[in-house]
C-alpha cells in the first residue's frame, strides 16, 4: 500500500494488495497451489539457503496467506506475521517457538480452556512447565520467574472472568529481564493493539472475530519486532545459539539483514516447515473477506454487547453480570485503559438456579446458536461448566471462573431488539426449573 494510514478501517481493505499486475484482479486470488515453479536452479539454491525470499512450498508460505499475514501486522502495528491452522497452533507454536524442554513459561490463569489444557498438559508432557499465576497482581509473574523463564502468556480480555488483562504493567516487568510478553487478542481485536502497551508478539484465533462468518478455523502470529532479543542472550538461547536444523544458524543474528524479525522467521522456517499446521491458501481467502469489514463489525458486537449487559443487569433470576462495561475500580480502570471503541461482545451471567438453569436456559434459545465458538457475527450460546471447561477439574473450573449457573454469551450483529427477545424467552424458561 503507498499510503502510510494507520487507521483500521482502512487498512482491512488496502495493506498487503493491491490489484493483481498480470490480471488486474482486485479481490486478493485464491493461490490454490502446493508448489512454485524455480526460475533455475541457483534461484532454488538461494531460496533454501534464505539467501533470497520467495516462494517454495505451501507449507511455509503462499500468496494468499502473506495478503492476510501482511495485512493482520499492519493492523497491529506488528512488523510481521506468521498464519497457521488454528489459534491452538498459533498458541502452541508461539511458546513452542522460545521454550523448550527443561524451559518454563509463566501464564495468567484467566485463559481460554483449550489454552489451559494445552498449557497444563500438553507442553508439560512435553517438558515445557507452565506456571499459572493470578493477573490481578501483576507482581505475580516476576515472583514465577526463574532463569529458565521464556516468555509470559495471557489474554487480553479472557472469557470467562473477562476482566482486562494489565498488559503494559507485565511488559515491564518481563523486559529488562529479556522475557517477552505474548498476548491472546482474540477477543479484542480492533479494540485493543497490545504491542501499544508493550506486548512482544500477539496471538490469534482468526477463527472468532477476525473472520467473523464461522467459515474457516485458523490462527496468527504477529511480531511487533519490538522487543530486544539479544539483550540478554541466555534467556533466548532459541533464538541466539546455533540452529543445527538450519546450518548452526543463529537467528538472531541470520535474520539482522532482514529487521527485527529474528522470532517469527524462526516460527515459520522450523516450526511450520516442521510441524505443519499450515493455513489452507482457501482459508485464508476467507479469514482476508471477514477481516475486511472487522471494524464495522466490532462496533455493532460492542454496543449490543452493552445493551444485552444493561438488561441482564436487572432481570429475575441473574444474581451476577460479567461485561467490561458494568465493571468498576481497577478492573473497569484496566478496561478504559487498554479498550478503545467498546468493551467487547463476550458476557457472561449466572443464573440463580445453577447447573440446571443454566442447560435449560440454553436448551430454550431460539436465535442464539448453541455452539463451541465465540466471535461470529450470529449470537451465541454456551454452558461452560458442561462443555468448553468440562474436561478442567472442578478446581481448575473455579480457577478461570467456571461455575454450574454460569452462561456465556457471544453477542452478535442481529437487531438489538430481536436479541434481546430471545433472551427475554430463554430466562423465563429458565426460571421454571
Ligand atoms: N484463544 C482463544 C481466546 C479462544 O477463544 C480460542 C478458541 O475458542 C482459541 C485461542 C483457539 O482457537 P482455534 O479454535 O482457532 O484453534
């Protein structure tokens, strides 16, 4: 794009294309291929030394998904990104990426159940111990840390506590240590650029928002190429010790000629060419159509989000509402400091007939979909106590603030009116358990 503008609204139609030269296609083409024809062999020969950067093979990039990786960072105002197959592999890979066995992470409670599960059990299992700490007190991850910490984790606004995460105040802390912040900004997108506060590299489901239409399960990477990753070279031997995967080279240092790039270059060149979880070039091109009308969209999820939270607020049978908007002291502080333009479209409630209000509730719904998913432009409904967070124990359940009453919500862009109606329907319902 030749104008520098950073606004949002325009950089969803314009960063990354502009029509194609050959066709002068405007709609960003579907590259539906595996492979890329080399100019000669010394072009092959130079591509695979990262001597030069183009294209090799589906796996580790395509045209299609650079469209959507270029304009994600611009949206960021990251340097560069990296799309993968789900936002569990844009999680895993973004810690896999520092960490390894023998490593520690340390992450906020307050995380999406799949996270916690991957975190708890998965990268345990695979020698990577992640510590979980309470975010109301920032001063938690420094008290976790050790010289074997790689990175802190938490979400920007996490279902389904959805209290906003004190990103800038856990920056600071990890910084002069050498540790970087990652952020979830799934259920922010728009509202909140984490790298702004100080986030090193930001993580997404694009599944949610970002694609919006509930089409296409996929993730992101973003580097904000912020962060100083030789300040203190032990902490980052990934990134600054002799890759034997790719000649003994250090990345750190391989990747200077290039800009501070030195973290995503790594996630692409050895994770994804080893481990695969690939964006399909189709995907992509959808993730790019939904991404197109991202703000407009964030704008109606928010205010029927806070209408929806307002009304809830004085019904029958709701003993508690969970939106950013109704927050108060530092929670709501954190809200109006790291939100701009909304409060997002998550909400949670607790019903005061618990585990089973809560299923008849959800049972009695007629516009609001029943389904595992957040973020799509239809509302949403979901139990977590029996679904999301059913395979957490009783005690992790507690832990990220599941209870049996408690529903969540995914508010979408239909009427307000109509929203409302539905839900009017479904809590008289649940009154009658
Ligand atoms: N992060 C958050 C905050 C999520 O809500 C989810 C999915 O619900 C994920 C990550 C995982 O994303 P995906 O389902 O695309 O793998």
């Amino acid at each position: 794009m030749t104008t520098k503008s950073i606004h949002p609204e325009t950089l969803v139609l314009h960063a990354g294309w502009r029509a194609d030269p050959t066709t002068g296609s405007v709609a960003v083409p579907i590259h539906q291929t595996t492979s890329y024809q080399f100019r000669s062999p010394e072009h092959a020969e130079n591509l695979f030394a990262l001597k030069e950067l183009g294209n090799i093979y589906t796996r580790i990039m395509n045209p299609t998904t650079a469209v959507l990786e270029e304009r994600l960072a611009a949206i960021e105002g990251g340097v560069a990104a990296l799309a993968v197959a789900s936002g569990q592999a844009a999680s895993a890979f973004s810690i896999q990426n520092l960490a390894r066995a023998g490593d520690n992470i340390v992450s906020s409670t307050d995380l999406y159940g799949g996270t916690w599960n991957l975190f708890a059990n998965t990268l345990k299992d695979q020698g990577i111990d992640v510590r979980f700490v309470d975010p109301s007190d920032p001063e938690n991850f420094r008290r976790a840390t050790d010289d074997k910490t790689r990175a802190y984790y938490a979400e920007t606004l996490p279902n389904p506590k959805l209290v906003v995460f004190p990103i800038a105040e856990v920056a600071a802390i990890g910084r002069p240590l050498g540790i970087p912040l990652i952020i979830d900004n799934t259920a922010a997108p728009i509202l909140c650029r984490p790298f702004d506060h100080g986030a090193a590299i930001v993580v997404y489901s694009t599944t949610k928002y970002i694609g919006g239409h509930g089409t296409s399960i996929g993730g992101m990477i973003i580097d904000g190429g912020n962060f100083d990753w030789f300040r203190n070279k032990e902490r980052q031997p990934m990134l600054n010790t002799p890759d034997r995967s790719y000649h003994g080279a250090i990345w750190a240092e391989a990747t200077k000629p290039l800009g501070p790039v030195a973290y995503i270059i790594r996630a692409r060149v050895v994770l994804l060419r080893d481990l695969g979880a690939a964006l399909s070039p189709m995907n992509a091109f959808q993730i790019i159509q939904g991404l197109e009308t991202l703000p407009l969209r964030m704008e109606r999820h928010c205010s029927n989000a806070t209408t929806v939270a307002k009304f809830l607020s004085g019904q029958q049978g709701v003993t508690k509402v969970i939106h950013p908007s109704l927050a108060t002291g530092s929670a709501r502080e954190r809200a109006d400091r790291y939100l701009h333009g909304g409060y997002g479209g998550l909400l949670g409630f607790e019903l005061a007939g618990g585990r089973e209000a809560g299923v008849k509730f959800i049972e009695s719904l007629k516009l609001f979909y029943h389904v595992a998913n957040i973020g799509d432009v239809r509302s949403l409904a979901i139990h977590p106590a029996s679904t999301t967070h059913s395979q957490l124990s009783a005690d992790e359940q507690a832990m990220t603030g599941v209870t049996g009453g408690y529903v969540r919500l995914s508010i979408g862009i239909e009427h307000i009116d109509d929203i409302i109606g539905d839900l009017t329907h479904a809590l008289n319902a649940a009154q009658t358990v």
